[in-house]
C-alpha cells in the first residue's frame, strides 16, 4: 500500500498563547497610565493635605503669640516652629535655618491694623499704652501671623514644591498667606506681678 502524503499544514499557536501575549500587551500599555494617575492623586492629596495644615498653623501662630511678649522674638520663633510642625512632617519645610521655604511671620497690629510703629518695652507698657490711647500706633490690639515665602521685606505667597522630581502637576501652585489676624491678650502679662519696664 501506498502512503498518501498529505501537505503539512501551518498549525496556529493555541488560544491561551495568543490571549496571554495580548495581555502583556495591554498590561504594558495600561501600566505608564495607572503609575500617573496615582502619582498625581497623591500629588494633589499632599497639595489639599498642606493647604489644610498650613491654614491651621497660621491660626495657632496667632492664638499663641497673643500671650507672648510682643518683644521677645526667640519665643516668637519658637512658636512659629511649633506651629508649623504638622507641615513640615507633610513635606514642607518651615522655617529652617540653612534655607527655609517659607515662613510663619507673626506682626504685632495697631487698632488701624496697621503695624504697631514702636513695640512697648514690656507687656505692662502695652497695657498703660492702650489705656492712654488705645488707638495709638504704639498700643498692640491685634496679632496677625501670616505664611510668606523664604526673605526678607513684604510678606509673598509661597509656592508648592511637588513631590515627585521633576513633576510638572501642581507646579505653579501658589499658597495664599492664610492671614489669621485675633485680638492680642496679655502678652505676656501676668496679673499681679510688678514689671519694670525700660521704655516706652
């Protein structure tokens, strides 16, 4: 008998193999777009995050150099660290000596709301101040504590500092100075006790 020889026929990859190098594809595909839309949710969390805490830090400034000698400035700097504590575990810094990215500055208000001219030499100074002219320009009324970018002079926003390298999502967000502005207490002052201040 003779063998009947049949032309081989080209037999396809099975399904699975064809379904499984389609995946990959897709997986390779998809994957770059999920990797940047989760960098960038966690971009904007971070944004809210700060601006929440940021808000927050000025108003506790406020509240506390309220009851701070308006001419103590270590125990102002002090306070402006403190508050900014919650940030700067959120990624900002604030305040550091080598090269802060912003700053909590805390101004000491007339009854205008304008910047008291000459600070009183104590806090019992303040109080005769006030009660002799209480809208003088050398009788405290009201602190503002105000967040404002790294330097000196008038107070500017500070910008967002993404956290990703080189992530341009965000980038040009600019913080307001979330100025907080409360009635100034006793700054400092202790009832009772006797103070000998050096000047007006």
């Amino acid at each position: 008998m003779h063998a009947i020889l049949r032309p081989a026929s080209r037999r396809c990859p099975p399904r699975r193999l064809r379904a499984g190098g389609a995946t990959m594809i897709e997986f390779a595909l998809t994957l770059p777009l999920f990797l940047l839309f989760m960098l960038g949710t966690f971009e904007v969390a971070r944004a809210l995050y700060l601006w929440s805490v940021l808000a927050n830090a000025t108003a506790v400034a406020a509240r506390g150099a309220a009851v701070i000698d308006a001419t103590d400035q270590g125990a102002l700097g002090t306070l402006a660290q403190a508050a900014g504590i919650a940030a700067r575990a959120g990624g900002m810094a604030l305040g550091s000596a080598a090269r802060p990215d912003a700053r909590i500055v805390i101004t000491h208000l007339a009854a205008d709301f304008a910047p008291v001219a000459l600070l009183p030499a104590c806090p019992a100074q303040n109080i005769v101040n006030c009660n002799a002219n209480p809208n003088g320009n050398n009788c405290v009324r009201f602190v503002q504590a105000q967040l404002c970018a790294p330097g000196a002079g008038a107070c500017v926003p500070a910008s967002y500092k993404p956290l990703f390298t080189g992530s341009a999502l965000l980038q040009g967000l600019t913080y307001p100075t979330f100025a907080t502005i409360t009635p100034a207490a006793s700054l400092g002052h202790q009832a009772g006790s006797t103070e000998v201040c050096p000047g007006p």
